[in-house]
C-alpha cells in the first residue's frame, strides 16, 4: 500500500490549497477565476501529474470563457509541495 502524503499549493495572491492525504504523485495546482456577465464570480480547480497537463487547462479554459459566456477569467499554475501524513 502506497503511503499516503498532503500537497500544498500557494498561488500568487496567497490563496493556500491543500490536497490529502493521497497516495498519487500530483505536481501542479491549477486555478480558474472567472467573472460572470453579473459581477459574480465562479472558481474551478484541479490537480495534475504534470506541467504539460496543467498548461493544457488554459486552452479549456478559452473554450469555457466563451461557451460559458465569462466577462473575464484569471487562470493560474502552481507546483504542489508534498508533505508526508
């Protein structure tokens, strides 16, 4: 049996995300916020196994920008940092 471990994200704006315990070898943290036509905002969130997997979000989220119809939308990568449980 795996031995299970936490992972933490800090993204720029200190925003702190902790993933665990979990026994898989996430790297990368990644952050959709989006503002809504009425001023709200939506935040969607995942975890990978690599950067190219986390790079490849932001083209999902220009898709999601327009089919969901976002005024705008930030979208962040951050490496996870493991800590054992």
């Amino acid at each position: 049996m795996a031995r299970k471990h936490y992972l933490t994200a800090t993204l720029p704006d200190g925003y702190v995300k902790t993933i665990g315990p979990t026994a898989t070898a996430f790297t990368h943290y990644w952050r959709i916020v989006a503002t809504l036509e009425n001023g709200k905002t939506e935040v969607f969130w995942g975890h990978t196994k690599s950067p190219a997997d986390a790079k490849r979000k932001r083209a999902a989220a220009v898709e999601a920008a327009t089919s969901r119809g976002w005024k705008s939308y930030v979208f962040e990568i951050a490496d996870l940092t493991r800590t054992d449980a």
